[in-house]
C-alpha cells in the first residue's frame, strides 16, 4: 500500500482516466466527446487536474493532518477544475460541448474514487505503524519533565502519524511508561552511538545559541534530523511566521486574519447563509420533534438559556435544549457537568452525545453573538477562574466563539478537570485564532459531523 501512497499523482491519473471512460458507456452523462477526440479528451482532463492541484497544493504530504483536511483539499482542487474546464469549453464553443450535468457527473464520481482510495490506504498505512514499530521513526526527545511527559503522550496518543519515542535525556527521570531514561543532556553523543535514532526532538524552553550549535553537530555528524520545539505555549498566544532578510532569519509579528475587513465579511456571510439554511432545513421539523420529546420526558421548559461571555469578554445569551432536570438547571450556582452526572435527564444524555442540545445555537449565529466556528463560550464563574490562573485566557475572546471549533474537534472537550485540561484547551483555540482560514473552518465543520455519527468520549 505504501507505493500507492508515494504515486498518488500516477494513481489520480489513472482514477481519472477509468472514471471518464466508465461514464462514457453510461446512459446518464458523457455519450459524446467534449473536444471530438477521446484521447484530446483525456490529455485535457489529465492537464487541468494536475494544474489544478499544482495551485490548490494538492500532493503536499499530509499524512500528520486529519483526513478532513485532505477532503478539503481535494475538493478544493476539483472546482478549480471545473473552472478550469469550463474556461476552455468556452474557447472551443463550435467543438462538441459536454454539459454541466455531464462535467460535475465526472468529477464528483472522480472525487468520490479519490477520497475512498486515499482514505483506506491511509488506514491501512496507520495500521501498518500500529503493528509493525519497525516502520515507525525513532525519536529521541531531550527535555524537561513537562515538555518530555507531554511530548510522549502525544507521540503515543498519535501513533498514526509514524513516529515512536526510544528514549529521553533530561536533568532528572521522568519515569514514563515505556520510555527508557538515558540519563542528562550532556551525554547525547554517546546515547546515539549506542542506540538507533532518525530525529532528535529538542524541548527546552531556554536554550542558548551554543547549545542549539551543539546539538545540531552532535546530530549532523550521524546523519540525524534535529527539531528544536519552542515554548509553545508563549507561542500560541501570538501569530508569527519567520521570514529573513538575507541571510538573517526575523520573526513577523502579524495581525489577526480575522482583523482584515474582507475575512471578517466571508467568515459573516458564510454564519448567515449556514445558519439560514441549517435552521429552514433541519431545525424546521428537528427542532419541534426534540421539544416534544424533552417535554415527555421531563418537567420543565424546553430551551436553556445561560450568560456567556462571547467577543470582547461582552455577555452574551446561549440558547441550547434543556438536558438537565429543571431544579438543576438554573445556572446560578455553577457546577460543571461530569460523566454519569445525576442532574442529567435520560434524553438530556443522548441530546449531548449527538451534539443536538447545542443546535440552538444556530439562531446566536444568524443573530450575530456568535459563529458557526470559533472557541466554544465558557460561563461567567469558569472565564472569572481560569483568567486568574492562566495566561493569554482573554486572548481567546478576540474573536465571536462559535457552537463548535479547533479544540472541539481535537478532543478538547467536556469536563476541565484541571489547570492542563484547560490550557490544551486554550492552545488549540489560540491556534485557532491566529491561524484562521475559511477552509480550516469547513474542515472544523466536516470533523464535527464524523465526530457526531462516530461518537465522542468527551459529549456528555
């Protein structure tokens, strides 16, 4: 399967070769030839494909992202297509026309193909690292007992992503699970004599330029690739990317994309048009169906509205469907939910496992207090601890919070049952933030409707 992987652009053209030819002797889309020729045919769909995800970057490597991204991009590739075919049909207008019907036909199918192919070998290469470590990369981490502990769970909690952690240097032993200790940072060129490695992974949070040089000799000597890991959660209360002046490398401190007026009225425009459309499509029947039901199976009112604090730290109202016992959902005096909570009713339960008690949200979206996307709200007596206890938790306020988001989808949900719960949490809504496309919302959007069939340990 791993040969499949390195050939996708021979693959694509394959798939897309057989998908035009299979359509062909179909009654129901292309029964005549778009340019006259069936070999000009193809040369055509072969060149507007690969010039499309040349610019789209379809076949960069994304084999450490979540496959959303990957349907993202591919879909993203096949409209510029489309446009792309389009504009030459319209120069050739006295050659025989394919019609629309026939031309999405072709690469909706294609993409289809695609994404199917693409997402059984990426299974099947996870499986691959699961079962077979001698596959994995070998990482050597030096740091401290934080940033190494983190660094290892990480690294175990995605073995997807093919890297596998031999060992650690630190100042003291951790005593991870599974990881053996090999002592203190000074003794790096003997471990790597000693044992296999393919990347060092450099996690301190003050390193001197010595001892950046140091490691990078020590490393390029045996052929071995160094990453140096930054403090990131400074980092990811800021928006930077590295640029250089010559030969000199310089941080750019940037702006919020969300502060540029032109992202702002897409982000807007998308809310009102989804949000519309969620509501006269879905909530029009849905939304009575679970009302009726959450009045059968408890006293009490059918919508919960709480205070919480949405853009610039401002109040806001959060309508969701009750799922708590009456008495118990007031919101006065604030408990967090906790799995197997007694204040929950037995549809309240399911309510939150699908995510449907948050669907009122929708009508906060269409009336400006929040977004489809963004950092999920936090109520007033969380918001007034959590500010005194961490820092750049305000900064997560920048932008309108949203009835799903990046931390969400991440795992980062449900009960925040301390300090480092919360500050995950916070790192994936700052990452959001600074780092906001409109596509990185539609693949929140995809991640959130899987998570919501396949089910999430933290929705209760």
């Amino acid at each position: 399967m791993l040969p499949i992987h390195n050939n996708r652009r021979l693959v694509d053209a394959i798939l897309l070769m057989i998908t035009f030819f299979v359509l062909q002797q179909t009654g129901f889309s292309i029964n005549e030839q778009v340019f006259g020729n069936i070999y000009f045919d193809v040369a055509i769909l072969w060149f507007t494909w690969f010039t499309a995800a040349f610019f789209t970057r379809l076949y960069k490597d994304r084999s450490t992202s979540k496959f959303t991204e990957e349907v993202i991009f591919v879909f993203n590739a096949l409209f510029s297509q489309f446009i792309l075919i389009a504009a030459i049909l319209y120069v050739f207008q006295d050659k025989k026309s394919i019609s629309s019907k026939s031309l999405l036909a072709l690469l909706i199918l294609f993409g289809l193909v695609q994404l199917t192919l693409k997402y059984f070998v990426r299974k099947r290469i996870h499986w691959s690292y699961y079962n077979d470590i001698a596959l994995s990369q070998r990482l050597l981490v030096i740091g401290t007992v934080d940033s190494i502990k983190e660094l290892t769970q990480t690294v175990k909690k995605h073995f997807y992503l093919g890297y596998r952690c031999v060992g650690y240097l630190s100042e003291s032993d951790s005593n991870i699970n599974d990881v053996p200790y090999f002592g203190q940072p000074a003794l790096l060129k003997g471990v790597i004599d000693e044992i296999q490695i393919d990347k060092l992974i450099v996690a301190l949070p003050d390193l001197s330029e010595s001892d950046i040089r140091g490691y990078l000799d020590t490393c390029d000597a045996k052929g071995i690739k160094t990453y140096i890991v930054p403090n990131y959660h400074q980092y990811t209360s800021t928006s930077f990317e590295i640029d250089q002046i010559g030969l000199i490398p310089v941080i750019n401190l940037r702006a919020l994309p969300l502060d540029k007026f032109e992202n702002k009225f897409l982000k807007r425009s998308f809310d009102i048009i989804f949000s519309a459309s969620f509501l006269l499509c879905i909530g029009i029947w849905l939304f009575p169906l679970v009302a009726l039901i959450i009045k059968l199976n408890s006293k009490g009112a059918v919508f919960f509205v709480q205070e919480r604090w949405g853009i610039n730290n401002k109040m806001i109202k959060c309508i969701k469907f009750r799922t708590m016992f009456q008495q118990d959902a007031k919101g006065d005096d604030f408990q967090h939910t906790t799995r197997n909570d007694p204040r929950i009713t037995s549809i309240g339960k399911w309510l939150r496992k699908l995510n449907i008690d948050e669907m009122p949200q929708f009508f906060n979206v269409l009336m400006g207090s929040m977004s489809v996307v963004g950092p999920r709200p936090h109520v007033t007596p969380q918001n007034e601890d959590f500010m005194q206890k961490i820092d750049s938790y305000l900064m997560r306020h920048l932008i309108k919070p949203g009835i799903t988001g990046w931390a969400q989808v991440n795992g980062a949900r449900g009960e925040m049952s301390d300090l480092q719960h919360m500050q995950t949490r916070l790192n994936y809504d700052l990452y959001y933030i600074h780092r906001w496309t409109f596509l990185l919302d539609i693949q929140i959007i995809l991640q959130t409707i899987i998570n919501m069939f396949r089910g999430d340990d933290h929705a209760y």
